[in-house]
C-alpha cells in the first residue's frame, strides 16, 4: 500500500511539471504571435505614413493615435514625429501595443521622413 501511495505522489509531481512547461509554452507562443503581428502591423503603419509623406511633400512634428481595423482589435498604433537634428528631415516612430496583453507588449519602428515646410 505504501509503495503505491509513493508510486502516485511521484507520478503527481512530475505530471505536475510536465503541465506547467506546457503553460509556459503556451505563453511564450502567444508572445511570439503578438509579436509577428505587431511587427506586420507596425510595417503597414509605416507604409501608410511614407505614403502620405509622398502624397503632402513632408509631414509635420506631432503625435497621433488610433486603433487598426478588423481582425486587430487588440492592437493600437501610436505615431510620433520630432525634429531629427538634420536639415529637412524629422524622425517618425511608429510604436504598436497590445494592451490586453500582460505586461503590455509594444514594437517600434523608427524612420526619417521629409519635414514639411
């Protein structure tokens, strides 16, 4: 009787590990999805801010804020542009969070573009 009582709390202790590892796993790959999509979107948006520095000749120093579309509820864009310290150009960050993750993911990208006169 002993030697199944021990026989159990063993095997509870390791299924007890096996399923935490896969928790975490299951976490690290949630983090690893959020990632490529803040990546991808964080892309888009930058796309979108090159395209409109194109079609205004420039664009001006402020901050904006939205959220994406379909499919990407979670996600939130917020876009920065400041002087760069070099003659006719401003740097824009774009910055993406999920902010129903926790801690809150974010992603940045960081780009010149042509300051607006």
């Amino acid at each position: 009787m002993i030697e199944v009582m021990l026989t159990v709390i063993v095997l509870a202790v390791g299924l007890t590990g096996v399923i935490r590892a896969y928790i975490v796993s299951l976490d690290a790959l949630r983090a690893s999805g959020d990632y490529i999509d803040a990546v991808s979107l964080a892309g888009e948006k930058m796309i979108a801010v090159k395209q409109e520095e194109i079609e205004n000749g420039g664009l001006p120093q402020g901050k904006s804020q939205g959220k994406f579309p379909d499919g990407h509820n979670a996600f939130n864009w917020e876009l920065e542009i400041d002087a760069s310290g070099t003659a006719g150009l401003n740097t824009a960050k774009v910055t993406v969070f999920n902010e129903l993750a926790y801690p809150v993911r974010e992603f940045s990208l960081v780009s010149y573009v042509e300051n607006r006169k």
